[in-house]
C-alpha cells in the first residue's frame, strides 16, 4: 500500500521524490528503506539515541544524504516541518504512547500536503485480548475488553491506549481525513510456532498468501497484532 502511495505521490509531483515525514521513526526502520526507493525522509524523534543509530543505519546504507533525523515530538511539528510539506506521513506505533492523539493527529494532517496520505500503524486492543486469554491472564484479558482506552490500569503496561477498528476510524475521520484502508498486520503469523514455519518452506510460503488475504477480511483483520489505516488529506 505504501508503495503505490509513493507512486501517487511521485506522479503529483511530476517526477520528484516524494517527501516522507516520519513521526516517532528514530531508528529508521521505516525511513532507511523508504529514502534507498528514492525518497526524500524527514524523521521526528525525540530520542537522541534513536537518531544517532538512524544516521548510522543511513550511512551504511549509502542514503544518508535523504535522510534529515531532526529531534522533537509531535508537539513541535508545526516548528520542524513546513504546513502542507509532506506528501506521505508515517505514524507508525506512535498513536499508542502519545499524550493526545486529538492534538497529535492534527499536528501530522497540518504537515501533510493536499491529496497526501498520513499512514498509521496501532496496536490493535483484541489481539491483546487474545494474547492474554491464551496465556491463562484470563482476568487481565477481561479488563482489557472492558477498558475503554484498552489499557490496563495500576499495571506495568507500557502503552497509553489501544486501538479496535471502529475506533481507529473514528480518530482519524475527527482530525478530517479520509479513511481509505484499514487492515491488520500480523493476523495470524503471531499466532503460528515459527518452528512449524522454519520446517516447512511451504507452509511459510502459505502463511504468507494467508496473511495477506486475511489483512482485508473481517473478522480476521480485526484480530491482528497490529492495525494499519492510510487516511488521506482533501485535495
């Protein structure tokens, strides 16, 4: 999906490379590949440490002249990125641990170009559900559902909240974009010993056709470890 995005992106912009802005991205999981396809990627960190090891990722890789690794939050975005600047904006595992996602996604739509897209991967609150009942935390299980920000209080859970698909939608449709997508990550794979995997070219090969059908299909996208939504920006 990204990359057909990148695609758009370039096609608007007769041919340049797309600018990327990665909110949260310190480590350039996302950023180092996406400037070695081309891209020109600005990385919103606020961890010293994770852009240090970003610019080195980079340079091994030969694209540190794409990468711009500045340090902040989404509270400065409007001072570190030019309104409008961004053709494609990743919020990726970020949505979870912020302070206001109201405040944060309008931070990230302020930066994104008209007809561009803000990519967001979030923890999906039912996987944990799933997680804890199948490990016998039955009771932490129940909570779970029963939280409203799928978080479980007085814990040493290190996420603010927790995303179902309904509401991950719901965010995204009140900071005023439009949802195109919404699908799962990690349906099923987590679920399978990787040691069924490791023995079995085939049914690797398999759960990999599995997955990708199943990221599009409810109920089973609604499983997923994690949910990833492309909310585009009005034109």
């Amino acid at each position: 999906m990204l990359e057909t995005e990148l695609a758009d992106a370039r096609q608007r912009r007769a041919g340049r490379p797309p600018r990327v802005l990665d909110v949260g991205g310190g480590s350039g999981v996302w950023a180092v590949p996406l400037a070695s396809a081309g891209c020109s990627v600005t990385v919103v960190d606020p961890s010293p440490n994770a852009l240090a090891t970003l610019q080195r990722r980079a340079v091994d890789a030969g694209v540190a002249d794409r990468i711009t690794p500045l340090q902040g939050d989404t509270d400065a975005l409007s001072a570190l990125s030019p309104a409008g600047g961004a053709d494609l904006v990743l919020a990726h595992g970020l949505l979870e641990v912020v302070d206001d996602v109201e405040a944060a996604l309008a931070a990230m739509v302020a930066v994104t170009a008209p007809g561009g897209a803000v990519s967001v991967l979030v923890a999906n609150r039912y996987a944990a559900v799933l997680a804890w009942a199948l490990a016998g935390r039955v009771a932490e299980a129940l909570e779970l559902v029963r939280a409203p920000d799928g978080r479980l209080a007085g814990t040493s859970d290190t996420l603010q909240r927790r995303f179902d698909t309904d509401g991950l939608r719901q965010v995204l449709t009140a900071a005023g974009l439009t949802v195109e997508l919404v699908q799962g990550q990690a349906v099923l794979s987590d679920l399978v010993p990787g040691s069924v995997l490791d023995a079995n070219p085939r049914a690797a090969d398999a759960m990999g056709e599995l997955e990708r059908v199943a990221a599009q299909r409810p109920p089973l996208r609604d499983i997923a470890t994690r949910l990833h939504a492309i909310g585009r920006v009005p034109a």
